[in-house]
C-alpha cells in the first residue's frame, strides 16, 4: 500500500506540473527559462512513479507516516485548492520599491579597468586610495560626465542600449528588455536622454516617501521565482496621478525627465494623461541572466 501511495503522489505532482507547463501558468511560480529543469523533474518524478508500481511486487522495506506523506503531497493539494494567479499591487507593499542610485548602476554598466578590478576584489571603494591617478580619474570621469563618449572602457552591451534609445523617436522598454534598458534611462536620464519621448506601462503603486502627484508605473521583476520578485518602478507625474488607485494597470507617454526622489536623481516621465490598460496575460518581467 506505501508504495501505491508513493507511486499516486510521484504521478498528481508530475501532472500538475504537466498543467502549468502547458497551460503557461508556471510562469507565475519561476522564471520561463528554468521551464527546461521543470520538464526534467517531470521525466524523473514519472521514472519515480514506475519504480515504486514496480515495488508492489516486493515486501515494503520500512513504513511511512501519514504526516510524510501529506508533506509530499502538499503541494499538490495546495494547487488543486488556490488557483494560479499572478502578484497583485497589494504584495507590493511588502516587496518594497527598488530605487538604485545613478551612480551606483553605472558603476555597475562600467566595465572596471586593472586597478579598479582589484579594488572592487579586495572590498575597497572604486575611489579609495590612488584616486587622483591618471587611469582613476579618467575612469570616474568616463562614468560621471560622458560615458558615451568613452572608448574602450564602458561596457558595450549598454552602449548599444543607450545608442538605441537616443536614436529612437519613442523610448520603450519593452518585455525582454524592461530590467536593461530601464537601468540605462537610470543612469543617462539627466544627459543623453533627458527632454526624450518615453512610453511605459505598468500598475500603479506608491511608496510614503513620494510627494503628491507622483506615482510610480510598476513591474513586477523576477530573476529565479515569485519568491524573489521585486517591484521596479519608473516614476511618473500627469494631472489627476493622486486620484488613481493603486493596482490600476496604465499607460503614461511623456518627457523623460529628473526629479530628486529619495535623496537622489531619478528618472521622471512628465506625462499630459494616462490610459487605464487590461492586465497583460504576463504581467511579470524577467531578469535574462
């Protein structure tokens, strides 16, 4: 009887998994590109299940508690009694609102020279010690004034970025590029893309440290799983903001521009109006690495 039982719970967990993955509903428990490791624990837990119809044959070798084996069935309980559903605006409180400083992020696209290599591994500041070199100061300069204009030195995968957002009539971020292309306007919103046309969409969420009619145009970013998701946010500013409920999905078109929000420069889209918008059937963004 153990191992019939051991063989139901392999296949319910097996076939629920089946479901998400062909329904596209996993998407609301892990990022879709670990949706290959998923399809192999379906393959192992159906093996699993074979081996233990196979045991029916054999004298079991131990016994298992009935809390053992609801603990292994839990989760497919669990998914037969709540529905999957994406994050609403109401986690979001408890997420927390990402605000990176401009600096910090283009540290972060800048790619470190020798000296800055070793610094970073050996857990000192970037301008600590030798700060007034000649290889130093040209690195902060790189990162502080013009990064564009560097050579060499700043990382090419956001030069490419930033090449195309400045070309571009109408800024979007789009949903395979949402988490990079928002921490280029993050870093150059207050040069190369200031007074740029920006279009985004997302639902409307706000923190206590912002003042009155600003609001931030929020997405929910996932790297691994929901676990870890957080809400990254764009700041956003258009007559009537303070009247929109949170959790209202919308869409804002306007001038990037920047505002100092919590003690730093942040990127801000000065709109006219709004446009409420459905749900997007994935309302979630993903990290691509």
């Amino acid at each position: 009887m153990g191992a019939f039982t051991r063989a139901w719970i392999c296949f319910s967990i097996a076939l629920m998994l089946t479901i998400l993955v062909i329904t596209g509903e996993l998407r609301f428990y892990i990022n879709p590109r670990l949706q290959l490791f998923t399809i192999f624990g379906i393959v192992v837990l159906l093996l699993l299940g074979m081996v233990q119809l196979w045991n029916l044959r054999v004298p079991p070798q131990h016994s298992t508690g009935a809390i053992g084996y609801l603990l292994l069935l839990s989760p497919f309980l669990i998914f037969l009694l709540i529905r999957p559903g994406a994050l609403d605006a109401s986690m979001a409180a408890h997420k927390g609102g990402i605000y990176v400083p401009s600096k910090s992020l283009g540290r972060e696209q800048h790619v470190l020279n020798r000296e800055g290599a070793t610094a970073r591994k050996e857990g000192k500041s970037l301008n600590q010690g030798n700060s007034d070199s000649p290889s130093t100061k040209k690195e902060t300069d790189s990162t502080t004034t013009k990064p564009s204009a560097s050579t060499g030195e700043e990382n090419s995968y956001y030069a490419k970025i930033l090449q195309d957002l400045v070309s571009s009539p109408m800024i979007t971020l789009g949903e395979q590029t949402y988490l990079d292309r928002l921490t280029t306007i993050e870093v150059h919103h207050n040069r190369e893309l200031k007074g740029k046309k920006i279009r985004v969409h997302g639902f409307v969420y706000r923190t206590r440290d912002l003042p009155n009619g600003v609001i931030l145009v929020s997405r929910y970013a996932i790297t691994c799983c929901v676990a870890d998701a957080s809400v990254i946010g764009i700041a956003a500013t258009f007559p009537g903001a303070d009247q929109v409920k949170d959790g209202t999905w919308i869409e804002v078109e306007g001038t990037l521009q920047s505002r100092e929000l919590q003690h730093h420069a942040t990127p801000l889209v000065n709109a006219n109006s709004f446009k409420p918008i459905p749900t997007p059937k994935d309302p979630y963004i993903y990290a691509n690495y």
